[in-house]
C-alpha cells in the first residue's frame, strides 16, 4: 500500500471530539466508524478536558478505494482511554475491530438485556393487545418468565427507576450520544440503583414482570437516540468479533504492536490546522 493509500491524523481534543475531527478535515466515514466502534460508551459531543487527545491511522478501504477505513485509533477522553485496531485474520477475507489486548469489540452498540422465550411484539405500528388502537409500539417486547433477571444493555447511568403508567415499573438508563434505553413491566428493581448512579453493561436492573398495562410476562425494552424511538434490533447483537484462535493471536499481536508504536509516535502538539492543510494535498504518512 502506497503513501498515497494510507496516513494519519492527531491532535489535542478541544470543544469536542466531534468538532475537532471535523475541523481536522477527517473523513466522515472515519468519524462515522469511530462513532460506530466506541458507541454508546464515547460521547463525540462531550467537552473536552484537558489532556484529551486524539490519533488516528487510516488506509483505503480494500473494497472500494474511494473510501478511507479506520486502521487503529486511540482517543484520550475524559480519563478514559478508547482504542482499537482493524484486523483481518490470515486466510480470511473480512476483518474486524479488536483492542489491543485481543478483545473483539461488539458489533453492535447495546446487548440483549435478558435470556427471553421468544419476541411477542416487535417495534413499529401494531393494535395495542389492551387498547385495541392502532398505534405506534417504541419498542420490542420479549417474552420472559415472570423473574427472569433484566440487565443493563450497556454501561450508562441510572436516570430513572420507579412507576410510569402504562410502563408499569421501569428503569431508565442515560449513555453517551444521546442514547436511553428503557426496561418496563418490571415485576422487582435491584436494590442498589439510584438516580446519577453509573451501572455496567450485564449489571442486573430488575426482574421480568407484568405491571402496568401489559397482558403477561415481559420486558418491553426501548432504544431511543435524543428521545427519538429506534428499533432495539436494529442496535442490539449477542456477540462481538470472532474470537481469535491461537495462531490468529500470534499474528494479530505482531500487527498490533507495530500499530500501537505508530500511534504513539504522532504528534498530537501540532495545531488541527496543519494537520488539515496536509491531508487536503498528500495525506500524512503514517510514522
């Protein structure tokens, strides 16, 4: 791969990561991957603190040269470190995003938050079992024995636990990007959430109940991005990555080394600027 194919981009966060990526001139399908990757745990919006930083390596996406995909990446944000690197196992064709330490990163932002029988009402218009009207459902509803333990789908903070009519008892959970996500008809709450209180993803919330306005054992469990319903399936998977083997190992951990010492070396005291001037010509090469 050429100079030409490849580079990088680095830099001190400021305002946000969101507003700095796009000032450094960053493509926008590598910032939609960074978002992709790191949601819902990273807030491309939140302020910046100081001593953020930023470093990304990039390449030409194998399948359509026009496009750039992210090759590694570490983000320095609020005290967390966030970081990933694209690989694609020997004899394979298709990769896929791991952290330096071998973990595949999930596919897909939020997990199924229960063990559930069967899916008894998906999301999108439906003529409420109870109601009878012809109305908009805002979630999925999984059929569950009553009891049956609901967890976090991913780690965020608790926003809200108690009754809401309709919901019956439910637990509300705030995440990065906009994101909440909703656990309703709860028979029992754990007893440790509060309010403001930080909650892990597989954190038990509650248990599988009926209360409220509901015709059996369920969870009805809600995805919503700024308070706008998105369909959970759309945004929920049970696994990740494949899992490496012990020969992909040996070659992913030779490849990750030689990347995490390249995003070590860029600078990240260079003004945005510069770094957007460079790339508008010939990219940066990566060091």
């Amino acid at each position: 791969m050429s100079d030409l194919d490849s580079g990088f981009y680095a830099g001190k966060i400021e305002a946000t990561l969101r507003d700095t990526l796009a000032r450094a001139s960053v493509p926008a399908e590598i910032q939609e991957q960074i978002a992709h990757i790191f949601a819902p745990r990273l807030n491309l919006a939140a302020p910046a603190h100081k001593g953020d930083t930023y470093r990304v390596l990039y390449e030409s996406d194998d399948t359509n040269a026009q496009r750039k995909r992210l090759r590694a990446v570490e983000l320095r944000s609020g005290g967390e470190v966030y970081q990933a690197v694209w690989f694609v196992a020997p004899g394979r064709t298709d990769g896929d995003y791991y952290s330096f330490d071998g973990r595949g990163l999930a596919a897909k932002p939020f997990s199924i938050p229960l063990n559930y029988v069967r899916l008894s009402s998906p999301f999108g218009y439906r003529t409420h079992p109870v109601k009878g009207k012809h109305q908009m459902h805002t979630g999925v509803d999984f059929a569950a024995p009553k009891g049956t333990r609901v967890v976090a789908a991913a780690a965020g903070t608790v926003r809200f636990t108690g009754f809401r009519p309709g919901y019956g008892n439910i637990v509300v959970l705030s995440h990065p990007r906009g994101f909440t996500t909703h656990y309703a008809h709860l028979s029992a709450f754990s007893r440790d959430l509060r309010v403001g209180k930080p909650v892990a993803e597989g954190q038990p919330l509650g248990a599988v109940g009926s209360t409220g306005t509901a015709t059996g054992n369920h969870l009805h469990f809600e995805v919503r991005e700024y308070d706008r319903p998105i369909d959970p399936l759309t945004l929920t998977g049970r696994t990740g990555a494949s899992p490496l083997t012990t020969t992909e190992r040996i070659a992913f951990d030779s490849m990750a080394g030689a990347l995490r010492e390249q995003l070590a070396a860029l600078p990240v005291d260079a003004p945005a600027n510069r770094m957007a001037s460079n790339t508008a010509g010939t990219p940066n090469s990566p060091a």
